[in-house]
C-alpha cells in the first residue's frame, strides 16, 4: 500500500504499533535526466532478484530522513539531497514482521559512481521501461511520475 503524507505527518512509533508496524525503513528514489536508480540484492541474499530502491532499517535514534541518507550513501556511494516526502508501503516480511518503508524523492550532485556494497547490479531506468521490479516500488515510482 503506498501511502502520500507528508513528513510532518509520519506515523510515530505509537501509532505504528497500532497498525502492527514492528520495523521501520527508509530509502530514496533517485532521479537523474528522467531515470531512476534501481539496484538489485546478490544472489543468495534475501530477497535476492528484483530491483529496488536504495534502502534500509532505520537504526535508534535515527529519524526516517537520517536512514534514507546514510542507506542510500552506504548501499550505492552517493550522497543525494532529500527533495520530498514520496509516500509509504507497509509489508510483511518473511519471518512475518509487519513493516513500514518510507521513501523520499532526492537528487545526487552526480549520477556516478555507483559503488555497490549489498547489491551485484545497478540500473538508472525510464519509469515507463522498468526492470523486474515488485509492484510497491513500481506504485512508488508512478507516483513520484505523477508529480
């Protein structure tokens, strides 16, 4: 489910546990000349396969536009400037912990290098060409399009 709130909004913990929300996440859709950045998990990672967004736990402490910024600069090297709340996906992992994953829109000073740490492949892709993504990061994608 994708979800436009805006920052000053977002769900604290306590309203989180209301929904059953145990994790939280956070990452950023990059832009660059109309493409997206899109990494894909090594092989024999969990959920290893499809693209996604640069992204991450958010650790204690660390507010959701904190883990965006230190998640995407640790899982592709860039150092990107948030430019707006993009909107939520909740989620169920495969231990059956119900998540929620915040994603902002956000521009790099430069679109290389890309420096992998936890992925075996990159892509910057048109939003109407998309690899093998899952349907919440494509939902994430259409709506940063529709803005």
């Amino acid at each position: 489910m994708c979800r436009s709130i805006p920052p000053s909004v977002l769900a604290p913990v306590e309203d989180a546990a209301r929904d059953g929300i145990e994790r939280f996440g956070a990452g950023c859709l990059i832009r660059d000349r109309g493409r997206v950045l899109l990494l894909r998990r090594k092989q024999g990672d969990c959920m290893a396969g499809p693209y996604e967004l640069p992204s991450g736990g958010v650790e204690p402490g660390e507010s959701v536009e904190e883990a965006a910024l230190r998640e995407t600069l640790e899982e592709c090297g860039l150092a990107v400037t948030i430019t707006s709340y993009l909107g939520s996906v909740d989620y169920t992992n495969r231990t059956g912990q119900r998540g929620r994953q915040y994603a902002f829109t956000a521009t790099a000073p430069s679109a290389e290098p890309i420096i992998l740490s936890e992925h075996d492949d990159f892509v910057w892709a048109r939003p109407d060409a998309l690899p093998n993504v899952s349907d919440a990061v494509r939902g994430l994608i259409a709506l940063a399009e529709q803005r």
